[in-house]
C-alpha cells in the first residue's frame, strides 16, 4: 500500500549546524514510526518540519502526495498533520474540556461537526481517559495526565498523522504500560504515528519499524529487532554521549 | 459557526440583566434632574467605557499591551471631522467610516508587529503611536497642525444628546466584547494568549485572529475618537494622539481587571469619577494617585476591581457548578476557563479551581 | 482548498457581524435620542442681585504657574471694581462674583468646566483660561451657549479667523511681535546700523505660535521689498535635543539676521548650541524669550546679552496713568511686579467688566455689542484697547520690544513713545 | 563637504549622550528580560538631583556623577526588593513589570513635582556655553565632556560584564537563570544588583542630561522612547551593541535633515523602531522574538 506520510530528503540547517541532513522517511497508515537517536540527533528538528511549525532548507514532505511542509503550522494541522510537545505545553488556564474543544474547533475545519462537539470531546477524553477531569485546569494533573491531554488534544484535531515526541518518557512503568496500550489502540483507528522516545522498550514494544538519527542523518532503519544489534546504533548511543540540548527547541 | 455550538454566546439571563441595565441608562437622564455637567460627563464616559474595552479585546482577551491605541483614537477622530467638514456628512455616518479607517490604519502597522509578543508588541506599539503622533501633528493640511480643527457648531447632535450616542457605542462594545469572549473564537484567542505556538499545532490561525481583534479593537477606538470629536468640537493632534490617551486606556482597563468585560467598564467608570471628583480637589496628586494605583493594583491584585470581587465572591463561598458550563464556547461566566482566564494576569491558574 | 474557505468564512463573518451591530447599534438608534428642552434666561433684562463671572484657569498641571498669575490678574480686576459696591448698572451697584475653577490644562476639562459654569452654576458672562489650546476648545462651547468669552490667553489667529461672534482676545496676534521687531529693525536699517539687504534666518517652533511669528517677518519682509530676503526658513519639533542641523543651515546662509520663535526649553538648548558653535549674528532674536530671569538664570548673563525680545506688556510701562495705578495696586497687593500675564488677565476682566458698565445691563447680546465696538483706554501698548470684528475679536496693538544689555537691564527701545532705553545693533560681540 | 563633517561630528557626539540614555535600560532588559519604564523618570528624578546639588552646594555635575550613582544605584536595588521582585517571571511579568514600572515612573514624576513645581530648571555652570574647536568647526565643552563621560562608562561597563566574577555572574544569569541556581550563584542577588546598576546608569545619563537640556517634570519621556529605539537598533547582545544603535540613532536623526523637514527627526527614530522591530526581529535583544 502507499506510503501515507513521506520525507523526500529532508534538510535543515540552523546557520552552519546541519540539524536534519538529507533524510528520507515514509510512514504508512495505522503503521508506527519510531524516530530514535541520541540528543542533539535531530529528531525533534524533524518532527517541526513535518509539522509545518519550520521551513525545511531543502526537500520537502507529503501527506497523500500532497506537501505539507514550509507551511505554517495550522495549514498542516488543517491537512491531517498534528503533533505533540517533548515539555508538554497545556492551555494552563483552560479546562481540560476547553483544551481538547479548541483541537476540535480548530483543528478540522473543513468537517462541520453535527454534534455537539462538547458531547464528542467528552468521548474522546473517556477513550483517552481523562474524562473525571475535564473541568479541571491542567496545572491539577499529573505528568501522566498532562501527556494524556497533549495527545487528547491532538487527535481532537482529527489527524491522520500523528507526530509523539517523548510521551512515554518521564512515566512511571505502571503509567508508561498504560500509555503504550493506548497508543496502539491509536493506531488501531488507523491513524499512522511517529513516535520520538527514549524509552527503549516502549519504542521496541510499539514500533512497526524504526528509524535512527545521528548528526542529523538517518544512519539506520528497520525493525526494532534489527536494530538493537546494529553496531552503527550501539555506537551512536555507547560511542560519544552530548548532553547539548537539541537545535529547534534552543 | 453557530452550528458548532449548542447554547448562544450569552445566557439569558446575562441578557436580560444587561437589557435592563440599557434601558435604565437610557431612560436616566430623562426621569432623573441630572445637572447638564453631570449628564455629559456621563456620556463621555459611554465613550471611554466603549474605548477600554475595545483596548481590553487586544490587551486582555489576546493578551497583547497596546501603547499605541491614540494612534486609532486620533486617526478616527480626524478622519470624522474631516468628513463631516469636507462633505457635511451625517454625523454617525462620519464616525463610522473614521472607525474603518482607524481599522485599516491599526491593521496597516498590526499585522506586522502582531508576530511580536509581550514587551517587543508594547514596544512596538509605543513607537507607532508616537511617529502618528508627530506625523499628524505636523501634517497640517489634513489635523490642522498645531491649530487643530473645529467642527461646525450648528450641525449634528447636541452635547445633551450625545449622551444616547454614547451608550449606544457601549452597547456596541460591550455586545461585540461578549461575543468575542463567549464565542467558538474566544476560545482561540483564550489559546493564543496562552500559547501562540501550542495554538498552532492545534490549528489555529494565531495571525488571523490577532489581526481580527486588532482591527475590531482599532475600529472601535476610532469610532470613539470620533465621538470625541463631535463632543469637543475642537480637537487638535497634539490632544488626540497624545501618549496619555493610549496610557488612560490602559490605566482604566487595568484599574478595572484586564482581560475582563466588567472590568474594562468598571475602570473607565471609576477613572472617571477620580479625574472628575477626585482631581478636582487634589489635582496636583492625580499622577502620583494614578502610579500608586497601578503598583497596588499589579502587586496586590492583578485583577483589579473585577479581582477584588471575585475574592468577595469566594469569600462568601460563592461557587458556579462548572458543570453548567464548559468555557468560551458555551456559557462561560462561572466556569472555571472564564475564571481562570480572568486570573489570567496572575499566572497561577490553580487560583480558580473550584 | 475548502479548508482555505472555510476557514476564510469564520474569520471575516466575525467582522461582519461586528461592525453591522456596530453601525446597527448606532445608525438605527440614532434617529431616538431625546432633545433637550432649552430654557435660555440669557436674553433676561432685569438687574441680578449679583453679576457672576465664570473662568476656569489651569492652576495645576504644565501651565499651573501661569495660570496662578492670571487668577491674580483676574481677582486684582474684580476687586478692584467690587471696592466701590460694584458695577454700576443703572444708578444701582451691582457686586461682581467671580467663579473660578482649574481645568487642570487638560482639554476636556476646560470644555466641560465651561460647559458647567454656563449650564449649571448660570454665570453671566467668561473669562478665559491661558494657552491657545485651551482657549481654543473652550471657545467653540461659548459660541454653542452665545455667552461672552473674554480672554487674555489665547493669541493664536485661528482662534479668531471662525467668525465666531462670542469670542474676544486680549493678546495681540504673535505676527504683531514679529512686526515690532521688524519695525525697530528697519529703523536701524534706515539708520545705517543693519545692512540693507538684510539677510534673515527665520526659524519657528512648529506651532501656531511660531506660525503667526512666521507670518509675521515673511509679510513684512514681502511687504519691505528689497530690504530682506529670507535666506532659511526652517520649523523645528517642541523639546528638539540637538539643532546642530539647523543651526548649520543658518551659518551657510551667512544671515545677518537671526530670528526664532521658541518656547523656554528649546531656547535654552539653541542658545547654548548657538553661542559654543561661536556663530554671531548681528541681530538675534527669540521671539517673546530672552529678557526673563530663567533665561539669565540658564544662559548667564553674557548668555543672553543683546538678545531682542518682544512681550504684550512690560511692567516699564508702570511710569504713569492706568500702567502706574495697575502696578501699584498689584505690588501692593502680591509684593511682587507684574508681568505681562497678569497684565493681560487684568485687561481680559477690565474689559468684560468695562463692557457691562457700558451695556448697563448683564443681557449677553448687549455685553457682546459693546465689547465688539468699545475702545476703552487701557495698560497695554498704544494705550487703547478695542476687539476689531475685522480680527475676529482679537485686540490689535504692538508689541514692547525690548532689549538686554550688559548691565542686565532689559529697557524698553521700541515703540519710542514709551522706550526707556536705547537699542544697540549690530551685535558688539561679534568681531567682523 | 565640511558641513557634513561638522555635522557627522556633532552626530557623534549627540550619540555619546544617547548610549549613555541607553545603556540601563539596555542592561536591565539583557538581564531581567523586563522593560523598565521608570527608566525616564530617573533620568528626570537624577537631572533634578544634579540641579539641587549645583544650586544649594555649587557641586560641579560632574563632580555630581558619583553621588548620583550612588543614589540610584541604592534607588534601583530599592526597586527590585522592594516591587519587582514580586513579580511572575516569563511573559505575564513582563507584561505586569510594563505596568508596574509605568506606575512607579508616574510617582516619581508627582513627587518631583511636588518639591520643585512643573516650572523648567536649567543649570548654568561657567562652562555651559564655552566652545572648543574640533577639525576647524566649534562644539560645546559641555557635549564634549558628556561624550567622553559616556565613552568612560562604556568601557567600565564593558570590563565589570566581561573582566570581573560579577560581571561573569550577570552574563552567566542572563543567559540561563535556572542552571545558574544550579551552579550556586544567588540569582536573586544578581537581579538586584543588575537592577541597581541600570538604575545607577539612568542616573548617570540624567546628570549628563542635566547640562545639556532645560528639564521639568515631564522631561524623561522622549529619553525613555529614544532608548527603545537603541536598544532595539543595536540589539541586546552587548554594551557596545547599545553604542552603535546610539550611533546610528544620531546619525539618523542629524542628517534626516537633508531628506525630510526638520521637524520630522524625532519621528525618524520611531518609524526606525518599528521597522527593525518588524524585519529584524530575530536579531533584536539578541535572542529569538518570534515564538
């Protein structure tokens, strides 16, 4: 079947720093993406160019053949392309409700709601799991129930694509169990996802293949299991270790 | 747009209550023996009133300090009295199209420097209405320089009627401000002031909302302006465009509890009463009264009046089930996205968990 | 591409709608607005228990220092006139109460303060309050009322150039200072003193102040011919930080004369650019600037010799008659001499309060005849005070050019008839 | 040809006084990331203080600066303890200290105006309208002094931020607060002291002001704008980053007289503004506008 999402040599350089370098990736339906790679890969470099939020120095990227990169970032998210924030940026004065209603008032226009949006919104904190919460302010969840609401407030924009920067990361197992199996049942709506993580065995649990940045280049794809013993992996994780924060998000 | 939502952008019975309120102020003056000076007072301050709040869409619901709005003030105003001079045109009419072209004038500078945020915007905006400023001053074919201009006397309303043409501009204001707030896009701009970037990675269009409120807020204030003009009969750049006037709307609007509808029009109220009543008697204080206000107000209780209130109202262990409402998109007066937002100014939203 | 519509719609309808309340709101209800019942008692002939005179002065903010002299000008008028049980208006004595309240040099609040002496306190007739500005806005709410406006503070033409019938000025139009000092400075041209043609730099701060002073060198000189030609003209913003620019301008112009209109401040900072860039003039001026003691105290003596200036009134002309009565009364009263503001404060009541002897009644239409027509004997130059309708009720008479000299005297040298000095030009410290 | 030069160099040194104006504002903002709108009034707040020891104490201006630095460098940590301290970090403070600091600016204004009346005061030393001779054109001793008085603080303010641990510590805390509590550093104490300095500075640029202009109440304002539009011309990177916006500011302002009216320099400088601001945002403050 076709490739729903495609990067076709994707660059971006911040001055002389080459943050994402000529890098290829596709992404199928209800298939998941995992993008991993030390810090400073330029992973989330990545993610900000498919989401539109930056400019791609060269190459491009396409939805249903479709571009949607070098867009500002609403145009994608408006074409299926929604993503998540590595720190999670909540509407902090906004109820849960309200969080997840601007994703549906805004996030698909071209679809006029013939509910309620309200009554569809609370289905969708019930499948996330964070309807007990919905009138309350996101500063009064906690971390799992913030990164719960980042998503719930992405697929609230009814995406095709979803793009996970480390929303797993930070959990505690028994959360990070929980959040893996939604995830999947993500997925299982048929809605393809790349997913940025560090945590190891959530990427090798979830992912159908896997991508693996260093420098900014792909270095190595394939199947989880391909990768853990690929050397070129073991050395970009084991070789050098840079705690430099990653370019994008400076 | 309405279709997306289930209830109207104001309750009932906020509508009635606020057509009560209209039609006690309208029907005031006529019952009650109002000194003249009082009466005009009073609609000078429908006019204010309108100009806060229409400052308070840009400096509290999308949360951008304007510096500049004397700019819009200014350029309304002198565009009125322009027409009204040049073509005689009815009064209104005048007004309206000066507010439109303060509009477009406010979009002309806004749709740039609205891509900036906090302090950069305020900057921004103080340059731009200082550069109208001494442009209009100094463009004497179209301000009359530094001696002004005067409209004709005979023609359009008297100072006496001006009081209903007033509180219709308030009605206008506080009608467009509801709906600004209550509506699917008060949820936008609730987003944007929280988090430009977050807000378009959910799909909102962050530039053309801003550039919305801008040229509603500059419209507004131009409209005002050109009330002005009308009251005054004179007016001169040097007083129109003056930095004061951008800094009395901000003063009133932060007085009263930015980001606020009550607030905006509890301000201009209550500036008014203290320039008039106050001042008159301690005049030579009235800066530093101003100052002192303001730091209390920033220290103490960012929300000002309208923070003040709400404390009364948690005191006395008032509390809306927020059950009943769910925010902007709905009926949002109690619930705890209003509130918060209202805290806004305070950045600590657990403040109005209920 | 629907999402583009789409989108398009639910941004620009919210404009729409916005702006059809907006011109619903106003145009729709505009047609039912109450119209006030007018009781106008202004055209009551009976003799008042009291005659009521209204004013408001900026006795705080930027102009609060002078308007606390003409609220002295004004009370020294109206007591002097209730000290003999008041007014006379038909073989009965009539007290003059003047109300007076501080506008606060805003605006809005000298238009609305006008508003409520005439509405609400019922005064007869205004006195005005100082800076054009001012005098300006509140003009146009005595037009609207048809109640006299007597006003000592207001010197700019276009307060008078509206045909407005109600108003009347003091203070000469600023092109008569101008002409003054062009008078005097032709007589030095005729006495061999000051080149001819004299070449004049006229520099003018970019107010109706400094337009009139404009108006008035340019017509002179086109009306002088040969004698002056205007090498620069140049206009400069309020509180400039730097007139190097300018200045630069006038010294390639190589002018003999140099002629600026300039509020306090900026005179300040030109003369001290002017005088450490050793330019040198044979003649300057600063227009009204230069002879007062906060020019000394900034300048220095030496800072400020031999700059010309011309005022409305100089306490000098206190030798005789009225000026001497005037100033006598006045030192007596505040221990201090007056200066030309209080002078003029002073005419501004004596006129009005002149005006109602003569109309014998405080109808308003009488009062506004009389004072169009009067010509009563006064302190001011010439000695004569009348408000031509042919300047729109502005008073017309020269100016009191004066002089400093080294001794840090500043004498009267023109118009002769009341000069108590002799002018010096060219400049003696410029060599060459 | 030469009256340019004359020009270029009375250009050079209005910018003199300019940096002065600007350094800060310019400091506080690098550091604090707050605009300080009582920046004006202690410009003003200071010409004042200069006036008062000239007139009662025939203390020379000059001799003025280090009282007058004192003053408000205890003035500014004043300030900081005792208001904006309290206020939220991030960008709903930035907003609140706008408004704060505006209020504290608009005391000032009251308070000097209740001592001194709103009449303008000047102050004549012996040597405010002496000459010297540059390159065949004359200037004003006293604009030479400001220009070299702001080319000492320059440099001294260059070395404190660059040569000394204190300076390292602002430079440090300006640039990550939060890793600098990590590394031990009082940020709290480096704030005040910051605060202190820029405040010290605005006092300095008003005893400098004070010789050059007549002042009153309301003098300050335009200094205040004029100092937006350095900082934002030559960016917040540096202290001489503060200089060459003053410089282009001056420049700008002089010689607009050859393309528009005189009148209309002023308006140069903010039309500059907003125009940088708009194009080169990212280069602004030296750090990324746009979020």
């Amino acid at each position: 079947m076709t490739a729903l999402l495609v990067g076709e040599s994707v660059s971006r350089h911040f001055g002389g720093l080459r943050a994402v370098d000529n890098v290829d990736f596709h992404v199928d339906e209800a298939e998941i993406l995992g993008l991993i790679g030390p810090n400073g890969a330029g992973k989330t470099t990545l993610f900000s160019v498919a989401a539109g939020s930056i400019p791609p120095t060269s190459g491009r990227v396409l939805l249903a053949g479709r571009p949607v990169s070098g867009k500002s970032a609403h145009r994608s998210v408006h074409l299926g392309v929604c993503r998540t924030h590595q720190i999670v940026r909540p509407f902090a004065r906004l109820t849960v409700l309200d969080n997840v209603l601007v994703g549906f008032h805004y996030g698909r226009p071209a679809t006029v709601p013939h509910r309620d949006p309200r009554e569809v919104a609370m289905e969708l904190l019930e499948f996330i799991g964070l309807a007990g919460d919905a009138h309350r302010l996101p500063g009064a969840l906690t971390l799992a129930g913030r990164k719960r609401l980042e998503m719930a407030r992405a697929l609230a924009t009814g995406p095709r694509v979803l793009l996970l920067d480390e929303v797993v990361a930070g959990l505690n197992p028994a959360e990070a169990g929980r959040l893996v199996g939604l995830i999947r049942q993500i997925r299982d709506r048929g809605i393809a996802i790349i997913m940025i993580e560090h945590v190891m065995h959530a990427v090798m649990a979830l992912s159908d293949r896997v991508i693996v940045l260093d420098h900014g280049r792909k270095i190595a794809e394939g199947t989880p299991a391909e990768m853990v013993d690929d050397p070129l992996v073991i050395e970009a994780y084991l070789g050098r270790d840079e705690g430099d924060e990653e370019p994008g998000h400076a | 747009m309405t279709a997306a939502r289930p209830l109207p952008w104001i309750s009932l019975r906020a509508l009635i209550t606020f057509a009560v309120v209209v039609l006690v102020l309208w029907t005031g003056p006529l019952v009650l023996p109002l000194g003249d000076y009082t009466h005009n007072i009073i609609g000078l301050t429908f006019m204010f009133m309108a100009a806060a709040l229409a400052w308070n869409w840009l400096g509290g619901f999308v949360g951008q300090i304007s510096f500049g709005h004397s700019a819009m003030f200014g350029v309304g105003g002198f565009v009125a009295a322009r027409l009204m001079l040049a073509f005689g045109l009815p009064t209104v009419v005048g007004w309206l199209v000066g507010g439109l072209v303060a509009g477009g004038y406010a979009l002309l500078w806004g749709h740039p420097t609205l891509r900036l945020r906090g302090p950069y915007f305020s900057i921004a905006t103080i340059g731009v209405g200082e550069a109208t400023r001494l442009i209009a001053t100094y463009w004497s074919d179209f301000t009359g320089g530094s001696s002004g201009l005067s409209l004709p006397l005979s023609s359009g309303p008297t100072k006496y009627q001006l009081y209903w043409y007033g509180l219709y501009l308030l009605v206008a204001a506080v009608a467009i401000s509801y709906w600004l707030r209550r509506s699917r896009i008060g949820l936008a701009l609730l987003a944007i002031k929280e988090d430009v970037e977050a807000a378009a990675d959910v799909g909102v269009n962050a530039t053309r909302y801003q550039d919305l409120v801008l040229f509603l807020s500059g419209t507004m204030v131009g409209v005002c302006g050109g009330f002005y003009a009308s009251y005054q009969a004179f007016i001169d750049p040097q007083d129109m465009f003056s930095f004061d006037r951008s800094i009395s709307l901000i003063l009133m609007t932060v007085i009263g509890g930015i980001g606020t509808v009550l607030g905006a029009t509890g301000g201009a109220v209550v500036f008014v009463i203290i320039q008039e009543f106050l001042l008159a008697n301690y005049s030579q204080l009235y800066l530093g009264l101003y100052g002192i206000l303001l730091i209390l107000i920033i220290l103490f209780e960012p929300l000002g009046l309208t923070g003040l209130l709400l404390r009364l109202r948690r005191l006395i262990g008032y509390r809306r089930l927020p059950a009943d409402a769910g925010g902007p998109a709905s009926t949002a007066a109690g619930s705890a996205t209003e509130a918060a937002a209202a805290e806004g100014q305070k950045g600590m939203a657990e403040e109005a968990q209920p | 591409m629907a999402v583009i519509t789409m989108n398009g719609r639910s941004a620009r309808l919210p404009a729409i709608v916005a702006l059809a309340t907006l011109g619903a709101a106003a145009l729709g209800l505009a047609a039912c607005t109450p119209t006030q019942s007018s009781d106008d008692s202004g055209g009551a002939d009976a003799i008042p228990a009291k005659i009521v005179i209204g004013a408001t002065l900026p006795l705080t903010g930027t102009e609060s220092k002078t308007g606390g002299r003409f609220k002295q000008g004004y009370e020294l008028a109206v007591e002097a006139e209730n000290a003999d049980g008041g007014l006379d208006l038909g073989g009965k004595k009539v007290p003059v109460e003047l109300k007076l309240l501080d506008d606060t040099t805003d605006q809005a609040k000298a238009v609305n303060l006008a508003q409520r002496l005439i509405t609400q306190d019922k005064v007869n007739f205004l006195l005005g309050t100082y800076s054009t500005t001012l005098v300006e806005a509140q003009s146009t709410v005595a037009e609207q009322n048809q109640i006299p406006y007597v006003n000592g503070g207001g010197a700019a033409t276009s307060i008078y150039g509206k045909g407005f019938k109600w108003i009347f000025g003091t203070l000469a139009p600023v092109e008569n200072l101008a002409t003054t000092e062009m008078q005097w400075i032709s007589e030095q041209q005729a006495a061999g003193k000051l080149p001819k043609p004299a070449k004049v730099a006229l520099i003018w701060e970019n107010t109706s102040h400094g337009k009139d002073f404009r108006k008035g060198v340019k017509d002179f000189a086109t009306a002088h011919g040969t004698d002056f030609q205007i090498a620069t003209d140049e206009s400069f913003a309020l509180d400039g930080k730097d007139f190097s620019a300018i200045l630069s301008t006038v010294r390639t112009a190589k002018a003999d004369l140099l002629m600026v209109d300039a509020h306090l401040p900026d005179f300040i900072t030109m003369q001290r650019q002017y005088l450490s860039s050793t330019m040198c003039n044979k003649l300057i001026t600063y227009g009204a600037r230069g002879a007062e003691s906060d020019a000394r105290a900034a300048l220095g003596q030496k800072g400020v010799d031999y700059i010309l200036s011309a005022v409305w009134w100089n306490a000098q002309l206190g030798d005789k008659g009225l000026n001497k009565d005037f100033i006598d009364r006045f030192t007596a009263k505040y221990g201090a001499a007056p200066e030309w503001y209080q002078a003029e404060g002073y005419e501004a009541a004596r006129a009005l309060l002149a005006a109602i002897a003569g109309a014998g009644s405080v109808n308003k239409q009488k009062v506004r005849d009389t004072l169009s027509t009067m010509n009563i004997d006064s302190i001011l130059p010439g000695g004569k005070l009348s408000f031509p309708p042919a300047n729109g009720g502005q008073a017309d008479y020269p100016f009191v050019v004066q002089q400093n000299l080294p001794d840090g005297t500043s004498p009267i040298i023109y118009p002769a008839d009341v000069a108590t000095g002799k002018g010096v030009a060219p400049n003696p410290n410029c060599k060459g | 040809m030469r009256e340019a030069l004359t020009l270029a160099i009375s250009a050079i040194l209005l910018a003199g006084f300019y940096a002065a104006m600007a350094y800060g504002l310019g400091l506080i903002y690098g550091v604090l990331r707050i605009v300080n709108l009582a920046h004006g009034g202690i410009i003003m707040a200071a010409a004042y203080l200069t006036w008062q020891l000239f007139d009662r104490f025939g203390i020379d201006p000059y001799l003025a600066i280090p009282i007058a630095v004192v003053v408000f460098f205890l003035i500014g940590v004043g300030l900081y303890l005792g208001l904006v301290r309290f206020l939220p970090r991030g960008p709903a403070g930035a907003v609140q200290s706008l408004l704060l600091l505006f209020g504290v600016w608009l005391v000032i204004r009251n308070i000097v105006y209740l001592l001194f009346t709103g009449n303008d005061q000047a102050i004549q030393t012996r040597y405010a309208t002496s000459s010297a001779g540059i390159l065949g054109a004359h200037y004003s001793v006293t604009r030479i002094l400001v220009f070299l008085v702001a080319v000492v603080a320059l440099v001294a303010l260059h070395l404190l931020l660059t040569r000394t641990y204190l300076g390292k510590a602002i430079r440090a805390v300006a640039q990550n607060p939060d890793s600098c509590t990590l590394a031990g550093i009082n940020v709290e104490r480096v704030y005040a002291f910051t605060f202190g300095l820029g405040t010290a500075l605005a006092g300095l640029a008003g005893v400098l002001a004070s010789t050059l202009f007549a002042f009153n109440p309301s003098f300050g304002a335009s200094e205040l704008l004029k100092s937006f539009v350095i900082i934002v011309l030559g960016g917040m990177g540096s202290v001489l980053g503060i200089a060459s916006g003053a410089v282009v500011l001056a420049f700008a302002e002089v010689f607009s007289i050859y393309v528009v009216p005189p009148y209309l320099t002023t308006a140069v400088g903010f039309v500059l503004l907003v125009v940088v601001l708009v194009l080169r945002p990212g280069g602004l403050f030296g750090q990324r506008v746009l979020r």
